[in-house]
C-alpha cells in the first residue's frame, strides 16, 4: 500500500521508527518511537504534510474529492517498557477486525 510505504520512508529519514502500523479507510495506527527531544509532534506533522502532498501529486482525484487527506488533531500516548507488548498487541489486532 502506498500510504504504507510512504509513511517508513519519511520516518526513517526522521530517524523515526514505526514499531507496528495499521491503515484503516478512516485512520491510521502508529506506534512510532523517536528521538523525545526531536518530538512527536514533528514527526506526526511531518509524517501527513509529506504523504498529503505526495498522494495528492500521484492521485489527482484525492484533490477533488477531500478537502483534506488529515486532520489537524491526532492521539498521542507514551508507553514504558510494560506496556510496549500491550500497545502492539492492540495495533495488530486492529488488523483483524
């Protein structure tokens, strides 16, 4: 998937790591781990201006039809060692439903 493929490139030159990730027709999920003092923050605003204005520039149609590809809001919650397991728990079981 495009949007995949997009979003680990971007990330990596962040030297940002996306641990797990589902895409969903109406959101995505990321568990991403980066440099704290880089923030979030960027990385999220970085990672939708990038794949937006990629997209758009590939699928012209997306223009039309969506006033935007993102939202300006987005959830983001830090996780220590115990529940790492738990939070890629639950993005890989997104997958299935």
């Amino acid at each position: 998937m495009r949007l995949k493929d997009l979003l680990n490139s971007k990330a990596r030159e962040l030297l940002a790591d996306i641990v797990e990730m589902d895409v969903r027709p109406d959101h995505v999920h990321l568990f991403i781990q980066c440099d704290p003092p880089f923030g979030i923050h960027r990385v999220v605003k970085r990672l939708k201006g990038y794949t937006s204005h990629v997209l758009r520039q590939e699928f012209p149609s997306l223009t039309r039809k969506l006033p935007s590809l993102w939202t300006n809001s987005y959830c983001v919650a830090t996780v220590g060692a115990v529940q790492l397991d738990v939070v890629k728990r639950y993005i890989e079981d997104q997958k299935g439903q």
